[in-house]
C-alpha cells in the first residue's frame, strides 16, 4: 500500500515537474527573429518610438502589466511578456527611454549613458539569443579589436600597462606573456573564471525554485557538494587572490572592473564573472546604445503594448489585501492611475520600497528586512567630451583605458571615500575612459568629422548632497565649480594617454550623482544601483533576494536582482519574467541554443561536403 502510494506521489511530482519547466508555451521562437532591417536615421522617426509621451489615450486597453523603468532590465522583462501573450505598459520618467542605454545628441556630439561595451554576444551564446529574441534580430552587434582593455597603474616614469585580449586562449596566454613568473597564479585564477561562468546558474536556479527548498539545499550542505560557485560568491577577492600571487599589478588586473566597491569588499565570483564577459569578444551595437531601447519598444507595441516617457510614478497602488494592482502617474499637475494586475519595477529596490509604496506598507517588517539585504552603492560621475576629428586625427582607438594611481586598490578606494569634501577632486584614485565614437562603424555617417568620449569615476553621492534640492542646470556656481574641480583633474589625465585631444575639445557636459538621480531616476545617483558588496553575493542572500516581493502581484527586475551592468540587468528581466509567467524561460532559451548549433553544424557539414 505504502509503495504505491510513494509511486502515485513520483508520478505526480514529476508530472508537476514537467509541466512547470516545459509545458507551457514558450515566448520565444526561431520564427520570430527575422533579418535585420535598414537602420532607421530618420530622427523623427525614432522619436516617435523612443519619446512618446505619456497620455491617458496612449495607454493600451485592459493591461496585463506594468513596468516601471525603461532600462534594459524593465524593458527585457516587458518584452518576454509581451511575447507570452502579455500587453505591456512600460513607464519612464525621462524624456526618452533607454536607462542607461539611451544616449543623447548635443551640439553634433552622440553620448552614450551607460553602455560602453558588452561581452558574451558572439554567434549562438545565450546572451545574444536573448538579444535576438526581445529584438526579433533587428539588433546588430559590432565586434571590437581583439585588444579591447588597456589597463594602466601609477603616473609618469612609474606608469605601468597591461593589454587585456580577448579569445578562448588568447586572453590567457596574452596575461601570461605579461606576467612569466605567475603563470600559475593565472591559470589558477582562469579556472575559477571557468568555473563561475559554468555554474553561475546554480545562483540563478537559487532564484527561481521555492524558497524553502532553496535555503535548505544551502544550509544543509548539499548545495556546496553539488558545486563550488555557491562558496565563490561569498568569497572576498581580496582574500582569495592573496592566496594566489603578491603581485599588486596582477591583483589590479584581476578586479581592474571597478563599480565603487573595493577588491577587499567584493565577490571574485562577480569580479571573474566580468573579465570572463569578454573572453569571446567585445562588442558594441552598430547604430549606438539607443538601438536597444528602439528595437526592444517596437517588440512590445508589436504585441499591443507601449512605452511611455515623462510618466513619473509617484506611488504603486496596493488594496486592503496588500497586492499591487497598478500605479499613479504624475500628469502635470494631476495623479492619474493605471491599473493593472502585475507591477514590475525596474527604478531600484531602494526607490520602490521607500518610495513609490504607501507609508504603511513600507514600515513592514517583510519589506525592511529585504531592504536591509542591501547597501546603497556608491554614485557615479561622469565626464561627456566632444571634438573636432575623426578618431585617426587624434590618435583615438576603439579600447578602453583603465586608468589606476597605484596597485593597492583597496587603499586607494578606502582614502578616496573617507576623504572630505575639499580634499576629492584632487584626489581621484581611479578612472576609465571610453570612445564611443570609434566603436560605432556608423558614428562617422551620423557625425562627421567628430568624436566623443566618456570619463567615468565613483564618487561619494554626500560630496554632492548640498545641492540635492536644486533644480538641473540650475544648481548654482558653487555647484558648477566643485564638479568642474573633478572635471579638470580627470580630463587632464585623459590628455597624459590621448594629447591630441586637448586642443580639439569644443563641448564638455559633466554628470554627478545629481544628474544621474534627475535623468536615470538612480537613487544617490548610483548607476549601478545597489552596491555590489560581498554579502549581498552570499549564496543565502542570494536566493532570499528574488524577483517577488512581499507585496503580491509586485516584482523587481534589474540590476538589484543578480549583478549589474546591461548584462546582468538584463538577466534579471528574464528571472523577472520567468517568476510573473510561472515559467522558466531560460530553458526556452537553452533549447533555442540548441537547434541553433544544430543548424549551424549541419551548414559546417555541408558546406565541407561542397569543398570535396
């Protein structure tokens, strides 16, 4: 009796089983991904699917969700659900939709925001199925030199630099040729590398799978013994690269990806997880970071949904029964509601728990306690920078420049941010410089005879605080000189690695926390959001930290739900849509994967087939 009912209740489970992880139907399809289309230069064109601003008579009928963000994390989300059948409204409070994919023209000159180069998109890897997906294949990838980082250590005569290649070998033999006497240090580090990318999903399968089940796979141990990753997460990098070289130089290399948080106080998992990004190449979308946004939208509004800009959220609606249920939209001076059944937030676990909620569900204990999960991070500045020339007139390249004052990161990064006000801008550790323009095989068809750059650095968001209450461009000379003090110190150290630029610059825009919390809607103007500390990557943190939150029928996507940058946000706009569709859409994706290599085998065939 008792074995058959063990075997009743097999059978059910793994029905269940099944039914959950393949029987329903998939968003994502061969069929949906066509050609790409002529790039669209019409300015007007694009505005009307980048900047339509928001009107009650705008907004679809009988909305199934809506997304509050138009970065990629909300925007990925919103269109996986479009393509499950979902009508989608996404909200942005700007004036055009992107996040920090979106760029902006000023006086002949295209920023970029946020996006500087991606990884990961090479022919058939998931990353650019997921693109070709949520594009239907409009979206076109330009791949970069092989030599897409330069990492420089020390000033003048002590200035030391190390080229960062990408390919399956190349990568590491390059780093080896640089370093002959840690060969095996590197080789130790690209296994870990190895294995992070590998396994990394486990974390994510953390996520997706019931909570209760999750923390007891990890607190009994079996989670350790299934892979290392989940011990990788919560390690310091410090401490781990400490037991593999006491070379600094090579230490700076392995976590020369800074996002505002010292080696000695991040995860190598994440730090291995971001130079691994680029093993298979960099790349930049042709056209500009803009294309994202433009293609994802018109995947939406193809499957009857809308993306809607200068359409401030001011509060997620919630009933007596504490669900969400849609949100309130500041018009003007009216509060106009939208509802809908699913709310997805995509502006920041800080903004949406303390800020777009009522007062009375925010004091919550669930609430507190997910909020504490978390540290504010740290914010950004940023440098935008025009010229006259093309990029072989002043000597300008498609790599990067990671530019380091010395080899102790977690010193330099410590003093920097226990200094004072007065004493920063003199004082600036570190800073990465970028070239959009010679990126772009396009850019020179849209600007002629012009060329860009991007400084960016992490800066305490309290050096700004003063000025918070002021309006944007309006902010006083006091403000324009502090921020033009950082300004003058990073732009003179970028002429120490491009002179030619000096005499050419003829537009200068420079961004602080307060601009990005005005444009991004960055809570303390961190574009990164959360900070991305050691704790917040413990294995248990992680599978706490998911895309539901204690308010039914509200989800978080980006970057505050696995990692940050465009790929990581985008991540978590799939483990945002795979949590509201009750459907893991990554095995949609892997089988995908699948037939695609199979296809392309079968083309390799036959095409060796002919050459015989």
């Amino acid at each position: 009796m008792w074995l058959l009912i063990l075997l009743v209740w097999l059978v059910i489970w793994a029905g269940g089983t099944y039914w959950y992880l393949f029987g329903k139907p998939s968003p994502f399809s061969l069929e949906s991904v066509r050609p790409p289309g002529p790039r669209e230069f019409d300015q007007k064109k694009r505005d009307k699917v980048i900047k339509q601003g928001f009107s009650v008579d705008k907004v679809p009928q009988n909305l199934d969700a809506i997304v509050i963000g138009s970065g990629i994390g909300g925007l990925t989300a919103g269109a996986t659900l479009a393509k499950a059948g979902k009508k989608v409204l996404v909200l942005e409070q700007h004036d055009q939709a992107g996040g920090c994919c979106h760029t902006y023209v000023e006086k002949g000159f295209e920023f970029d925001v946020g996006l500087h180069y991606i990884g990961q998109v090479h022919e058939n890897s998931l990353l650019r199925i997921a693109f070709d997906q949520i594009t239907e294949g409009q979206l076109e990838f330009q791949e970069l030199q092989p030599h897409f980082d330069t990492v420089q250590i020390g000033l003048g005569d002590e200035k030391r630099e190390y080229t960062i290649f990408s390919g399956k070998r190349e990568m590491k033999a390059h780093l080896m040729k640089q370093f002959p006497d840690d060969t095996e240090a590197i080789e130790t580090f690209f296994n870990i590398m190895k294995v992070s990318a590998k396994k990394t999903h486990y974390l994510a399968i953390m996520k997706l799978i019931p909570q209760w089940v999750s923390l007891f796979l990890l607190k009994s141990g079996i989670a350790d013994l299934v892979s290392p990753v989940f011990r990788l997460s919560g390690t310091p990098a410090t401490d781990f690269l400490n037991t593999l070289t006491n070379n600094k130089d090579l230490q700076v290399v392995f976590s020369y990806f800074f996002y505002g948080v010292p080696p000695k106080e991040s995860s190598v998992l994440i730090n291995a997880l971001l130079i691994h990004h680029y093993k298979r190449g960099a790349y930049y979308p042709k056209g500009g970071a803009s294309e994202i946004a433009f293609h994802i939208i018109r995947t939406i509004q193809k499957y009857g949904g809308n993306c809607l800009v200068r359409a401030p959220v001011s509060q997620i609606l919630v009933d007596k029964q504490g669900a969400a249920y849609g949100v309130t939209v500041k018009k003007g001076q009216e509060e106009v509601e939208v509802h809908a059944p699913v709310v997805v937030s995509n502006c920041g676990i800080f903004t949406t728990f303390q800020k777009l909620l009522p007062p009375e569900i925010q004091v919550k204990h669930d609430i507190q306690e997910r909020l504490n999960m978390m540290k504010h991070g740290r914010g950004s500045f940023l440098i935008f920078s025009g010229f006259d020339g093309t990029a072989e007139e002043l000597g300008l390249v498609s790599t990067n420049f990671w530019l380091f004052k010395d080899n102790d990161m977690d010193k330099s990064m410590e003093d920097f941010f226990a200094m004072n006000k007065e004493e920063a801008p003199d004082n600036i550790p570190m800073m990465f410089i970028t070239i959009p323009s010679a990126k772009d095989p396009e850019a020179n068809t849209r600007h002629p005879g012009k060329s860009c750059m991007t400084i960016l650095t992490m800066v305490k968001y309290e050096w700004f605080e003063e000025w918070k209450d002021t309006s944007v461009r309006k902010r006083g000379d006091g403000y324009y000189n502090y921020k033009m003090r950082f300004a003058k110190n990073l732009f003179d150290w970028a002429c120490t690695v491009f002179p030619k630029i000096k005499e050419k610059l003829v537009f200068q825009d420079v961004a602080t926390p307060l601009t990005n919390v005005h444009y991004l809607g960055a809570q303390r103007g961190a574009m990164y959001s959360a900070e991305h500390n050691v704790e917040r990557f413990y294995a248990e943190t992680v599978a706490r930290n998911r895309c539901s939150t204690p308010v039914k029928n509200l989800y978080i996507s980006g970057q505050d739900v696995f990692s940050c940058g465009i790929a990581g946000a985008l991540h978590g706009g799939l483990l945002c849509a795979s949590t509201v569709l009750d459907h893991i859409v990554y095995i949609d994706l892997l089988l995908l994967k699948k037939k695609l290599k199979g296809k392309k085998a079968r083309e390799l065939a036959q095409e060796a087939k002919k050459k015989l």
